[in-house]
C-alpha cells in the first residue's frame, strides 16, 4: 500500500469540505467524514494491536455517525435498516476494542 501523495491528499480534502449547494445530507455526510479524519489522526505506538484498535474505534465512530446522517436522510427502507444494524455492531465493535485496551494497552 502505497503513500498518498500531496495532490491526492488536497484532492480528498477537497471533496470533504462543505460547499455552497451542497444537499443538507451531502453536509452532513462531509461533517462526519472530517470529524472520522481528525479523531484518526492519533500517533502510532509501534504496537500493532494497540494502534489497530486505536485508529479503527474512531474509524468505527464515523461509521455510526455516517449511518445516523443516513437514518436522518434516507427514503429507502432497506438503507435505513443497514444504517440501523451498523450502528449496532459497530457500537459492540468498539466496546469490545475500548474493553480490549483497558486490559492490554501498556498504560
């Protein structure tokens, strides 16, 4: 996997950053999208079962917070259902992780 290069990173940020037209729902979608990005940017361990759970409980949280944006905005019941059922496993997901560091993150 390769470096993201400095127009690439531009680009993407880009993207994320709420615009005139924006759909309220394309806002909101933005919003989570750069709160995942900031609550992410943590500093590496060096230990790879730490840093895994470390990035993934906000990666994790953006996925909750993308699918409440969907329950707010959707018209389809089935998208309505996946955002449902995302935010149950993942809120399990990141209880588990969070329990997991309490016991053997090196404190």
């Amino acid at each position: 996997m390769g470096m993201m290069n400095m127009d690439s990173m531009q680009a993407m940020m880009k993207t994320m950053m709420p615009a005139a037209g924006d759909a309220a729902s394309t806002r909101d979608f933005k919003a989570a999208d750069m709160k995942m990005m900031h609550d992410m940017a943590v500093p590496y361990t060096g230990n790879p079962d730490v840093d895994f759970r470390t990035k993934m409980i906000p990666h994790h949280q953006g996925a909750i917070d993308m699918a409440k944006v969907a329950l707010g905005h959707a018209k389809d019941d089935t998208s309505k259902a996946l955002a449902a059922q995302i935010i149950k496993d993942q809120e399990r997901e990141i209880a588990e992780m969070r329990e997991w560091l309490a016991k053997n993150a090196p404190k």
